[in-house]
C-alpha cells in the first residue's frame, strides 16, 4: 500500500508546472527573488526559517516583492512545493 502511495506521489511531482500565482502559496511560504530573478520571471518560493525551496541562498534584497511580481518560475521550488503540499495530505 506504501509503495503504490509514493508511486503516486512521484507521478504527481512530475507533473510539470511552469508558473504559479503567488496569492496561491500557503501560509509560511513566500515569495524571493533577487534582480536577476525579476527580469527573468524565476522567482523562487521561500519557505520560512528554512530558505528556498531549491537551496539557491537568500543573499540579496528581495526584489521580486520590492517590485510586487505576481508569479513564481523557478522550476525546482515548484516542484518540491508541489511535493510537500502533496504530502501534507497524509
């Protein structure tokens, strides 16, 4: 029963998601992004007292909410917030 759970969580992960709204992100989560992240709409998801969700470090001012962007691109904290709120549901 384990084994056909993690399968569907696997095959649920690697559903791909390329973008998403960050009124979306559950409590706790936010948005980061340094300049770089800004113009080319990758944004990160940032995950509070732990940093990104992709461990790319947290070093600069936040530019993506100084300049209000609405939606989060970085293929690697999509995946693993996808990932987490799926397994907040067990």
């Amino acid at each position: 029963m384990l084994t056909k759970q993690l399968n569907e969580l696997e095959r649920q992960a690697d559903v791909v998601t390329t973008k998403m709204n960050v009124a979306d992100l559950k409590p706790g989560y936010s948005i980061f992004g340094n300049k770089g992240n800004v113009w080319t709409d990758t944004a990160h998801i940032y995950k509070s007292g732990e940093g990104n969700l992709c461990g790319t470090p947290a070093l600069s001012n936040n530019w993506a909410r100084i300049e209000k962007v609405k939606t989060i691109g970085c293929p690697e904290c999509l995946k693993r917030y996808k990932v987490e709120a799926i397994i907040s549901k067990f």
